[in-house]
C-alpha cells in the first residue's frame, strides 16, 4: 500500500505532489492492476474529504508547493512515421534497458530495479492492453513520460526529450498492446 506519510504518489500530474484532482482521480478509478479499488461509488463530497485526509498524513504537503499540472496539448493522429520515430526513441531514451525490446518489461535491468523503498519493482509489461496504473491512453502514456512515476525509478523525460520525442514515445508504447493510439 501507498506510504501518505512520505508524500510520495506514484500517478500524479505534476513533477512534485499531486494536485487534488490526482488523488480524487485515484480515489474515484482505483489503479488498475492493484487492490486499489475504484471508490466512484461514493458520493463526490466524501471522496473528496478522503482527497484531505490522505493529505494530513504528510507534513510534505504543508511544507511544499503543490505543483502545477502539466499542459497536455491534443495530439496529432497517429501515423507509420511517427510510431517508427517512436520505436526509435524509445531505444534512444534507454526505455528498453527496464521494458525490454518488445516491451515485456524483461529488459536487461528489470530485475535489479527497486522502489525508493528498497523493494524490488516490476517494470511495466507494454503488451497487455488496458492496465498501466497510471493509464493507458496515449495522453496518460505521455503525462508518465513527461512527469515520471514518484517513488520508482521511472524518471521524468521531460528535460531530456522534446513534447514532440515524448508523444513518439507514447503513441508506439501505445502500440505494443495492438492498440490503435
């Protein structure tokens, strides 16, 4: 389970704490692939106190600006170019080091990665459709890209890539799943 006295959130869209609509979008879906239920059936008002209490465990909150969620512009329709610039990127960027080649998550690193709490973590198996944690649509693909995953080491790309390299990026992650971005 998530550690709220660190401040560290996992799906967020900021590069620094999640805003409250992060936590109230947690709350409300749940995460896919975890005991993390979706709450969607409470009402708004409730789940928005749970949005303040997860908060009050940490003292981060209070000390830190909350960030300013990153500007996600629509994105162009997907073509053979851009998934193949993508594919190419991805090698570029090293994501195959922790996702693999084909990305299975099998990469020559993935078995030596461990959260910010010393636990070992499983990179994310691209091909099966529908249930990254953090969401699956290439708008979520490129908001991970551009803000990494807290507590993991998915790092932010968003110095080191173009919005244009991190789109490629994402629509071809998109794409090994035999989605259609």
């Amino acid at each position: 389970p998530r550690d709220f006295v660190s401040g560290k959130f996992k799906i967020r869209s900021t590069p620094t704490l999640p805003t409250d609509e992060d936590l109230l979008k947690t709350i409300t879906s749940g995460i896919a692939g975890t005991s993390m239920p979706s709450w969607a059936a409470l009402p708004e008002q409730d789940r928005r106190a749970l949005v303040a209490h997860v908060k009050s465990f940490s003292e981060t909150f209070r000390a830190q600006p909350v960030g300013t969620s990153v500007a996600i512009r629509q994105a162009p329709p997907v073509t053979p170019r851009l998934l193949a610039t993508g594919k190419d990127l991805y090698e570029q960027a090293g994501c195959f080091d922790c996702h693999g080649r084909s990305g299975k998550g099998d990469g020559p690193a993935a078995a030596t990665l461990k959260d910010e709490w010393g636990y070992p973590i499983t990179p994310y198996d691209f091909t099966i459709p529908g249930k990254m944690k953090g969401g699956s649509t290439v708008k979520d693909i490129y908001r991970t890209l551009t803000v990494g995953i807290g507590g993991t080491p998915m790092p932010s790309y968003d110095e080191a890539l173009t919005e244009e390299e991190r789109r490629a990026i994402a629509y071809y992650v998109r794409s090994l799943a035999g989605k259609k971005a």
